[in-house]
C-alpha cells in the first residue's frame, strides 16, 4: 500500500546533493502545487458562481475540518471514536449561547471562549475514556471505548434537550447572527466564506504540523505498536489523552464555524446522527492521507445537494451506498487513490 | 552495589504460579543468561523487570531504587531497554522512522509541536551511525513490513539500543535465525560496550555460552542452579532439565 507516511518519510535522511535536490523538487510538485492551486481556486470561486455553491464550499471547508479533526485522533493516534459530534456540537453550542445568552458578541472571544470550553469537555470526558474504558495496549476491549464514546454524545445530546432555558431544548438554538468581528466589522454570508476558509486553512496548516512533528510521529508510533512505545520510553496514556484534547478543539472549532454558518444548533449536532458525517468522512477519504477526509468532504456536501434534489425522500440511502462502495472498491479510501494517481501525473509531466 | 536486584518474586495467572520466589542480582557490566525449558517463567519474568507486569508479590531494585511499581516507560527513562521476543516493531513506518522514534522516547522534546521530527538533523545522525552500526543504513527508507526476518530482528535488537541503556533486556535475540545470522547477532552482543549490562534469555547454547559470564537456569518459575558458563555445561541437572533426560523419554511414556 503506498501513502503518504511512506512518501515523507523518502524526503529527508538523504546525504545530501542531487538526489536529495531532485526529491525536495517531487515533494514540492507533490505537495506545493495542489496546496496553492486549490487555495487559489476556492479563494477566486465565489466571483464566478452563484451565492448557493459558495455556500455549499463553505460547508465543505467546514466538514473538511471536522473530518480531519477525527483523522488526528484516529489515522494518526489509531483511536476511532464514534460520538466525535460531542465536540462538534460543544463548540457550536458554546458559541451560539454565548451570543444569545451571554451577550458576548465579539467573534474572536467568542471562539477563544468556545475552544477552551470544548478543551474543557474533551479532557474530562477523556478520563472515563482513557481510564475506565481504554483504547490500544492493556485495554480489555477497544469495544467498551467505542461504546462509551458513542454514549458520550447522547448524552450531550440529551443535555442540550433537558437545559431548555439554556439550549432551547428539542428545537435547538436559532438566530445566531453573523460574526462580528470587531472594529464594527461584520461578515455577510459572502464574506463569511473567507473567514471560514482563512480559519480552515491555518487549521490545516496547524494539524499539518502537528502529525509530522515530534508529537505527531509518536502518535503514529503508538498506532502501529503500543507496547513497543512504552518500552522506548514514551507515556503512551498522555499521548493517547492529549490528542483526544486536540482533535475535540478542531473538532470544536469546526462546530463553531457551522453555528454561525447556519445560524442554527440543535441536539443532534451533538448525537449519533453528526458524529456519522465524521465517521463517513474519515472512511471514505482514508485513514492513511493527511487530506484525505478533506476530498471526503468535498464529495459528502456534493452527494448530499445533488441527492436531496433527486431521491429528495431517501437520500441518506445514498451515503450507504457510497460507503460500501468505498470499501469494495478502495478500501484504503479516496485519498490514496487520489494520491497515487497524481504521483503518476506529476510522474509523467517531469 | 547490584545494578538490578529482585527480591522473591511471585506471579500467579490465576491458580498458575509462573514465578515462584525469584531473588536475584545483577552486578554493573556483568552479562547474564537466563536459560530453561518453555514455560520456566522467563518471560514472565521479564515483564515483572520492564513493567509489563506487577507482581503478585516481592519487590523489583533497579539502581538501589524500589520501581516494583513504576510503570514501563519510567523504568526506560531509568537506564533499562528491552527487546521482544516476537518481533515487536512499527511494520508500517520505515527503518529510519523506527529508529528516530526509538532516539526521541528517552530525550527532550518528544512532545514538540513545533518542529519536524523528520527533519531533526542531530536525531537523524545519530540514527544514522545507528543504523549502519546495524547494517540497516542501504534499507532506511524500506517500509519495516517489508525486511526480510533477518534484519527485522537486527532492527529488534537496534531499538533499544537507542536509549543507550545501562541494562540491556534481550529476549531471544537469535529467535528463528539461521546459524549465520545467529553467530552475527552473537558477536554484535559481545561488542557491546562495558558500560551496558545485559541480562538475556536464549535457547541458542552457541549465543549463551559466547556472551554470558553467568547463567541461570530457571525451571517452574525457581533457579534450578546457576554458575559460570563452565559450571553449566558440566551440569547434570542442567542436562536432564534442559536438554530432557533419557530416563524421562523412555521411562515415563
């Protein structure tokens, strides 16, 4: 199987000279390349096409972060959580009473706010789900983990349904208004577009960061041999703990952007149903591809319009579909596909 | 004073007694084998020194400190290193990945953010002076997966070499080897330097006899006897234990 781990890890180590040269010129055709002229691409978009597609861009960008926020988690940690919509939902749900409730309409603080509040979430809930549960070496069964995290969520849920003062109970919050941004500037469903890519792309960046640093090789570690981590010195229930905090804040921040992007929040946000997108999104685009959950995004919202417009009474039928689909076809998901089809592209070309 | 000291060591699985008692001592540099029929408890045994397991009772000294209780990666950042008896590695990552992983568990900045671990050039030399120490430079970039089981075993022995330990752990190096890679695997154990003291088990005598000064022979989980390599081979109870006693073949089946 060939991904992308393989394919950095050809990059450095190298003695030097033209070898490593003729490698730093792949890798930056490899990666530069589609990075900026997607980057390009969807900062002209809005210019060219109708109010609708923008915004259907938009929720890509959006579920695109939430898919990766759980690819941290679980490509890279080798953690699978089923009630990742808890964080999701937290973010969004923070940040829309915080509006409403608290009156604190600076968007920035409220972002802040709404991040720290999902950390604060994550790292409680990851001690009965690190602790008493347990995922990876000395766990009884990875299935109590799974089941716990999936109770995580409706229980969240169920909250938002019983603090009705707070949450607008079974109906969920509504009228969040768009952000603002201070110094008297405040989005349009046009320029929201812009706030949500800078926001998705420097998160990107950041995740980026994280799985090719230090920290990120020894999540990767503890996915491929846990026991063996330990033995090498590493305290593998931190690292296990730390990224559950770190995917629940993307995850978080994801949830925020969509409250603002509909203006809405409801229990679900935060249950079964939100936690499947994720779920869809990190199998379909591929566990083993940094961006893979991103192109699961862009085809999850396109399926999602065009299916609702021609099966309007069945489309989630269609997502099933696709997923067994997926797995018959490329069980390594899209992303590796997709990756090993530009190796040959930029192959030929040089 | 003994680098590593157990003090009646006893683990029960249940209503098994795999060990049973175990008091040892471990002097700095000294090279130790552990030998006994499958199911003597050396394993076991070894989980109780690395962390891996608790226990039932008695209590493990490493460096005159108690660390019955300290967990897996502690003991590591103490001094000990241990390689697996099934091979245990990253089958996913590279060589190099494997062995810069194994460099970082014990140094600063393993939870860096920041900074590229793959382009961190002072783990990456050492890696290097590593790997070629190991003869696994030419394969860096080869998925672990894809070694043959040869050089997968070198890298098992290579990794917890990157800790520079002062107690080496090794749990059948030689596991499954041909005679040449053996003898291979043999003389890189005897170069070691003096600094590291190695307590190993093994089945190949060629191994045990080339690098211990001492061996324990170990039989339900209790030292059946112990001496030099001299002492071992000259023993009765280590023949009829060890390599199965003719009596025991013909006369109790």
């Amino acid at each position: 199987m060939e991904d992308d781990r393989v394919l950095e890890v050809n990059t450095p180590a190298g003695p030097g000279g033209k070898a490593t040269a003729a490698r730093a010129a792949r890798s930056l055709s490899l990666t530069a390349i589609p990075v900026v002229g997607i980057g390009l691409l969807i900062l002209v978009l809005p210019l060219f096409v109708p109010t609708f597609i923008s915004s259907l861009v938009t929720k890509m960008m959006i579920y695109g972060l939430f898919g990766l926020s759980l690819n941290l988690l679980w490509g890279y940690g080798g953690i699978p959580s089923f009630g990742h919509a808890a964080f999701f939902g937290t973010g969004g749900y923070a940040a829309g009473i915080m509006i409403l409730k608290a009156g604190i309409s600076n968007f920035w603080l409220n972002l802040v706010l709404a991040l720290l509040f999902t950390a604060v979430i994550a790292a409680i809930l990851g001690i009965p789900a690190f602790r008493v549960f347990g995922v990876g070496a000395g766990a009884t069964n990875p299935i109590y983990f799974l089941l716990a995290t999936i109770a995580f969520g409706e229980l969240l849920s169920r909250m938002a349904v019983a603090l009705r003062p707070l949450t607008g109970g079974s109906t969920g919050i509504s009228g969040i208004p768009e952000p603002d941004l201070g110094f008297g500037f405040r989005t349009t469903a046009s320029t929201y577009y812009y706030l949500v890519f800078v926001i998705v792309a420097v998160s990107v960046y950041l995740m980026y960061r994280i799985v090719n640093s230090h920290y990120g090789y020894a999540l990767r570690g503890i996915h491929d041999n846990e026991r063996r981590m330990q033995a090498l010195g590493y305290n593998t229930w931190l690292y296990k703990y730390t990224s559950w905090i770190l995917a629940g804040v993307f995850g978080g921040l994801a949830g925020v952007l969509f409250a603002y992007f509909g203006g809405t929040m409801v229990p679900n946000n935060l249950a079964m149903i939100t936690s499947d997108i994720a779920f869809w999104l990190v199998i379909i685009g591929s566990t083993t591809v940094f961006f893979g959950p991103l192109l699961a995004a862009v085809l999850f919202v396109g399926i999602e319009y065009f299916a609702s417009i021609y099966l309007p009474a069945r489309w989630p039928l269609i997502f099933g579909a696709v997923m067994v689909a997926t797995i018959m076809l490329m069980p390594n998901g899209v992303g590796v596909e997709v990756l090993k089809l530009w190796k040959r592209v930029t192959r030929g070309a040089a | 004073m003994a680098l590593l000291e157990t003090n009646r060591i006893f683990v029960h699985f249940g209503g098994l007694a795999a060990v049973k008692g175990l008091s040892l001592s471990i002097e700095p540099g000294e090279r130790v084998a552990l030998i006994g029929p499958n199911g003597a408890g050396k394993t076991t045994f070894f989980n109780v020194l690395t962390g891996q397991i608790r226990p039932s009772s008695g209590s493990v000294h490493f460096k005159g400190m108690d660390i019955t209780n300290h967990s897996v990666y502690a003991r590591t950042h103490m001094g000990m290193a241990r390689s697996f008896q099934i091979t245990s590695l990253f089958p996913n990552l590279s060589v190099m990945v494997n062995v810069l992983i194994a460099l970082q568990g014990i140094r600063r900045g393993r939870y860096d953010l920041r900074r590229y671990f793959l382009k961190d050039k002072e783990l990456v030399a050492i890696a290097q002076e590593l790997l070629e120490s190991v003869a696994l430079w030419d394969l860096r970039d080869e998925k672990v997966s894809s070694l043959a089981y040869g050089q997968q075993r070198k890298l098992e022995i290579a990794l917890p070499l990157a800790s520079s330990p002062d107690l080496l752990l090794l749990d059948e190096p030689s596991c499954g080897l041909t005679p040449a890679e053996s003898s291979d695997i043999t003389s890189r154990i005897r170069d070691l330097g003096p600094k590291i003291t190695v307590l190993m088990i093994a089945h190949d005598m060629d191994l045990v006899f080339g690098v211990a000064e001492r061996v324990i022979l170990l039989h339900y989980g209790e030292i059946a006897c112990e001496g030099t390599c001299e002492e071992i081979r000259a023993n009765q109870m280590v023949k009829e234990i060890y390599m199965g006693s003719r009596k025991s073949v013909t006369g109790t089946w």
